[in-house]
C-alpha cells in the first residue's frame, strides 16, 4: 500500500503541522496541556499522550468538513447553483460526477487524511512504552487513537475503495492499495479497541467531542451496513440507544442547537468555538449561507446571494412536499428565504450552520462556531429502520417504529403504509441528515445512487463509477505504486 507522500517524513512531518492545527483543539482538552511534542524530546509522558490525541482530533477536524460535504452531500446533488449555465459555482458538476470538478475541489486527495492515521499510529506505538501511565487515562488514549483511525480509514475505503494500509508511524516502505477487505478487517479491529477501552460519556466539556463508547459503537454500526451485515449493524444500533446517553432534541423551536454542538442527541462531532478560537475559513458554511451571515464576498459572486449552493425548490419539494407539516422545513432551511426567496434569483437559504459568531472577522470569514456533526441519534434510530426493513432481518413493524419516532420528533405525519418501506426510510435520512455529509454514502449502501442522483449508469457499483479518481500527482509519487481506479482510467 502507498502512501501519497514521501513516507520516511511522515513523523516530521505530524509533529510540525501539528504546531498550527493542536492550539485549536481547547475544547478538546484542557489549555495547558495544548503543547505539542517536538522531535528531539517526542513521547515519552502520558502528559504528551495527550497532546498527540489533541492533535489527532485537530488534524481530523481540518480535513473532514470540507470533504464531507462535498463528496457526501453536493455529489448526491442535493444542492445546487442558481443555474446549471450561469452564476455556477466551482462545485456544482461534483454532481455530475465530472473528473475535473472533483479533482479541482480536492476529492482527488487523500493526503490529509494519513497525516491523521500517521499521527494516530505514533500515539499507539508510543502508549506501550511509557511507564507510570494511570490505567485509566491509558486505555481511553488507546481507544481514542483507535477510534480516529477507524473513522479515517472509513472515509477513505469509502471514497476511494482499496486505498494504502499503513500501521506504522514512519514508513520506509512504498506501499500499494490495500483489498478492501483487508481495510475493512483492520477498521473493525480498531472499533473494537474503542468499544473495549473508551467510557460512555465524559464530563460537560468533552460531551460528544472525544470518542467514547457510543460513537464507536455507532462508527461500526455503519460498517457493518456498508458491509451488508444488516443483522449485525442492527445489534450495534441498539447498544447506542438503549445503552447510550442519548435522547432527541424534543423542542423544535431549538433544534439549531443541535449544530451549536454538544447537545442531547450529539454522539460524535467536530468542535468549532469561537471563545476558544477553534476558527477556519470553513466552507462548508459560507458555500451555503448569504447575508444577513455573511456580509463581505465570501459567496464569490461580489456580495450577491446568486453564488450560493442550496437545493432548488425542485429539490425542496421532493423532501417536504406541499401542505405536509415538518418542522425541519422552516428549521433546516431559513424560513424568510422559504417563504419569499430572494430577489429574482428565488435562492434558499441552507440553515443548519447558520449559528454563528456575528461578531467575528467576516473579511477572513473566521466566524463559524457551528460543530460538524459526524453522527448523531436520529441517524442511528433511521439506521437501525433501515436494517430492520432489509429484508436479510424483515423486521418491518419495528422499522416502521423506529421511522416514526424521527418523524414524530419533527410533527411529520406517520407512516403508516403504502410505497417501499426502504426508500421511505431513505428519503427520511434525506429530510434528517441533509447537510451533514451522509446522503450519498447512503445511496450507495443501498445500491440506488442511480435512482437518486446524476450518476445514472446502471452498472455504476459494478464499475466504480461511486469512487473518487486519484490525483495523478499521488499515483506519481508512489513511483506508480498506486494505481488509478479502473473507472477513472
């Protein structure tokens, strides 16, 4: 398996970069721990431990929002630009599934994504190695370092199918694409790690922004549905609902505190504080979001709101049709724009990340506080629906109730009967989980990406047409090591 950098620098290579991404991670853990390791005096405390985790979850956070949102929401094309010909912004033929597109928005690399794994590899490799290391503290370190490298491992198998499978801090060696399998085998093994090591909840300032328990029983819960072990998925999902702290945000008028972060549902999310200057140029936020948030050119149409992504009204009504009560439409979606649009143009506006810091530096646009949520609990009640409804379990009257407690949560109708019960519960994770980076992992766990996107090909999970190419500057410099995915090539 390759690395896509030169992988002998690796370890340099985490302990500098981690100089700018560890200062933000002060909600992560405490500020005076957030130094980080050097090359000359590296790990060697439990106290440095700790800042090498802060750095794990730091390095994370720079890299998922961005993608997630790109590959996982506008690829599914549930957003798009004012028009298809004008006023189009650079990432709308992501959507279509154009090369170009998605390489020029960074779905071609997947470099940031092992500087997170090198660095979760050297905090493992350096764990067994210190001494008088509380027992405690020891085996939530170790959970937490093998719960990251799951996740990241997750991402990349599902973006890029067979990727590199490094283990190791620092690799001499010019390692290939790893099987899926192979991934696949090693992401359940540190899942369990986590499961094994990790508490069910931490105290207030940590809630839902550390690994625990919960998240990872929830990270292989979505494993094993890509894996198609629905049986298996479903037991997973009932640990986390029965046996986790969690519970809906019942007060609709509040459900925006979801996004503010660490709310009731929250079970794992990315940290955003501007108190505590975890602050980036994110945009995720300021692609979806016009004025009154943003009020300098931050769409890139010079101040109009004609640049921005969002779905069409088109879009809209397939989700919240006419006269059906939910009170995510005027929740998820800023219910002025809803109501009357905006100007000629008729954009509306995506809401969900609109709590942020008025008060902030709107010319470098460091104004977002709201958290990127990984999982939450209405995904896993859809989850454990879905699992429940295929028809490996036929469980359907419990998938129907798991379908209506989301549902219920929003004042939506009940389902009753009538249509497919499976493509109901997917259209619900669409109305839920819009936004948050899982429709179009969705529509390829259950093998209807053709039905419900631009990629249209009837063999498209057969051909790979799902996958993300592979930069050809990465393919270089493995000295062709890593090959380019066979639909890409």
């Amino acid at each position: 398996m390759k690395s896509n950098f030169h992988p002998k620098y690796i370890l340099i290579l985490v302990l500098l970069v981690a100089v700018a991404g560890v200062s933000s991670c002060r909600k992560i853990l405490e500020p005076d721990v957030i130094e980080l390791p050097t090359a000359e005096n590296g790990i060697t405390s439990s106290a440095d431990v700790e800042k090498a985790v802060a750095s794990a979850y730091a390095y994370l956070r720079t890299v998922v929002p961005d993608k997630i949102f790109l590959m996982g929401d506008v690829r599914a094309d549930l957003f798009s630009s004012y028009s298809q010909s004008v006023n189009v912004r650079p990432e709308t033929p992501i959507a279509t599934n154009s090369a170009n597109a998605i390489i020029n928005n960074g779905g071609g690399d997947w470099s940031q994504f092992y500087t997170v794994i090198a660095q979760c590899n050297l905090v493992l490799e350096k764990i067994p190695q210190i001494k008088n290391y509380d027992e405690l503290l020891k085996k939530r370190h170790t959970g937490e370092a093998s719960f990251i490298r799951a996740l990241t491992y997750f991402y990349l198998a599902r973006f890029w199918g067979d990727v590199p499978l490094n283990l190791q801090s620092v690799n001499i060696d010019n390692l290939g694409r790893a099987p899926q399998a192979e991934v696949f085998a090693q992401i359940k093994t540190d899942l369990d790690v986590a499961i094994a090591n990790l508490d069910a909840d931490y105290t207030a300032g940590d809630k839902a922004v550390r690994a625990t328990k919960g998240a990872a029983w929830a990270i292989k819960a979505h494993v094993l549905a890509w894996l198609q072990d629905f049986a298996g998925c479903e037991k997973l999902c009932d640990s986390v609902i029965t046996k986790g702290p969690y519970s809906l945000v019942t007060d609709t008028s509040n459900l925006l505190s979801i996004f503010v972060g660490k709310s009731q549902e929250s079970i794992f999310e990315l940290n955003f504080d501007a108190a505590a200057r975890e602050l980036q140029k994110n945009r995720v936020f300021n692609r979806t979001l016009g004025r009154p948030w943003y009020k300098d050119v931050s769409d890139g149409g010079g101040g109009t709101d004609r640049y921005l992504l969002s779905p069409s009204r088109a879009q809209l009504e397939r989700m919240f049709p006419a006269a059906v009560r939910d009170a995510r439409y005027f929740t998820w979606f800023v219910k002025e724009t809803v109501l009357q649009g905006v100007g000629p143009e008729d954009r509306v506006f995506f809401g969900k990340f609109r709590t942020l810091q008025l008060k902030g530096d709107t010319s470098s646009q460091n104004i977002n506080e709201s958290n990127i949520i990984i999982t939450r609990l209405p995904d896993i009640m859809l989850l454990r629906a879905e699992a429940l409804a295929h028809p490996s379990v036929g469980r359907t009257g419990e998938a129907i109730t798991w379908l209506n407690k989301v549902r219920a949560r929003a004042y939506a109708p009940a389902y009753t009967s009538g249509g497919n019960l499976q493509d109901t519960i997917l259209l619900e994770r669409r109305k839920e989980l819009i936004g948050e980076g899982q429709y179009f992992f969705d529509l390829v766990r259950t093998r209807k990406l053709d039905k419900d996107s631009k990629i249209t090909q009837t063999d498209w999970y057969e051909r790979g047409a799902w996958l993300l190419p592979i930069n050809q500057t990465i393919i270089a410099k493995s000295n062709f090591a890593i090959t380019q995915n066979e639909f890409w090539r």
